[in-house]
C-alpha cells in the first residue's frame, strides 16, 4: 500500500470558507509554503499516477506538500 499526502489543495472543500475566507486561506499558505503556491488538485493526480504506476514502491508515502513539512 503506498499513500499520496497532500497540503491544503485548491479545491471545493474551502468554499465552505466563502470567497474571503477561502483567499485569506490561501494567501497564508502561499506565504508560508517554500514554493509560495497552493496545491493544484493536478499536482496531485500527478503524484497519484506515479506512485501507482510505480513498480517498485511499497509502503510509502508520497509527501505533495509544496514544502509544508519543511515550513
């Protein structure tokens, strides 16, 4: 079993947050995040189809954070 872990990511579940909300959210992590840009729910996918097609990984996890755990 391998495993993809995103950061905050671009995606409808912050609507929840309203326009302002969901930019404030945004702007924050884009300040904080090395890369200064949220996820993409392409960067993603992405990370998803590598760590699938991929034949010789086993039992890990795939960090997508634009840096997060270094922040």
């Amino acid at each position: 079993v391998n495993t993809v872990s995103p950061s905050t990511t671009v995606t409808p579940l912050w609507d929840k947050l309203g326009p302002d909300g969901r930019e404030r959210k945004f702007a924050q992590m884009r300040e904080r995040l090395p890369l200064r840009r949220v996820g993409a729910p392409d960067d993603i996918a992405r990370a998803i189809v590598f760590i699938a097609t991929n034949r010789f990984a086993t039992g890990s996890t795939l960090l997508v954070d634009g840096g997060d755990a270094l922040a």
